[in-house]
C-alpha cells in the first residue's frame, strides 16, 4: 500500500501526528479534552488467556490441538478520575469481539465501556446483532462517538 493511501483525511493524518492510531480515536480525545476530562492514551495493559488451536501442536497427554495462550491487551483511554476504560471501535470484527470477551472475563472488575462510531452497524453481513445489541446480549456498556460528550456528563461528572 501507498503511503498516500494511509492518510485519505485530514483528521487521518492529524491524528497520526498527534500518536494516534485512527482519526476516530483522536475524534474521541477531543472529546475528553472539551468536556474537561483528564485521560491516558494505552497506558494500561491487561493480562487474557485466549484459546486457539494448532493442528501441529499437541499436548503430549491427551492428544488435544487447543491451546491456552497468555495475552496482553491495550485499551485505548483509560479515565483518570474514575478508572473508566474506553475502547473505541470503528469496526468491529469477531477477533475483536473475541478479545473483549476473553478480556472482560479475566478483568471482572474492569469499569469498561465501548465506543463506537456506527452502533448501528451489523456484526456481519447476515446478523440481525449490531454493535449496540451485541454488547447488550453480553452486558458490556456502550456508547456512541455521537453522543459521548452528553454521557460522559451524564455519569462522570454528576454535580454539573
């Protein structure tokens, strides 16, 4: 890929500048910053166990390709005040919803919300899920990129 191709937009390009890894991202920031909320950009990791299988590998006892790998995930924001991690999503592909899963089960304590540009997107092609609906299903909080601002007054700052 060309390099022009990487930076189509404008927002694009500033968010790169400004250590981004999307302009959705740098959009979200913006946000935080507006709505006077002090924020770190992945400066939390977190330890998950992911099951894959390898059909070269196998447990020398039972024979079983399934294997258990420790992992480490990057939220992207992390709420100063409160704790509160916000993961934005632009898509959001089954690895990532298998990532999130894994995640939140081994971090029951996480204060974790997702964000998204399009809640209203379908998970795939042929699902009647969307975004908005497969996060309900498995009781993770959501909110959309549109109405951000207006939910981080709501919760995060209740004395305005």
């Amino acid at each position: 890929m060309r390099r022009e191709k990487i930076f189509k937009s404008k927002v694009r390009k500033e968010a790169v500048k400004a250590g981004f890894r999307s302009g959705l991202e740098y959009t979200v920031s913006k946000i935080l910053d507006e709505n006077n909320i002090e924020w770190e950009y992945e400066a939390l990791k977190l330890d998950y166990q992911e099951s894959t299988t390898h059909k070269k590998l196998k447990c020398k006892e039972c024979g079983c390709t399934s294997i258990l790998q420790e992992k480490r995930y990057t939220p992207d924001f992390v709420l100063v005040k409160t704790g509160k991690v916000l993961e934005v999503k632009g898509r959001f592909v089954m690895s990532d919803r298998k990532k999130i899963l894994a995640v939140l089960r081994d971090n029951p304590d996480l204060n974790f919300t997702m964000v998204f540009q399009n809640h209203r997107a379908k998970i795939s092609r042929n699902s009647k899920f969307t975004y908005m609906t497969w996060c309900n299903k498995y009781g993770i909080d959501w909110v959309s990129v549109d109405n951000l601002g207006m939910w981080l007054k709501r919760f995060l700052n209740p004395e305005d």
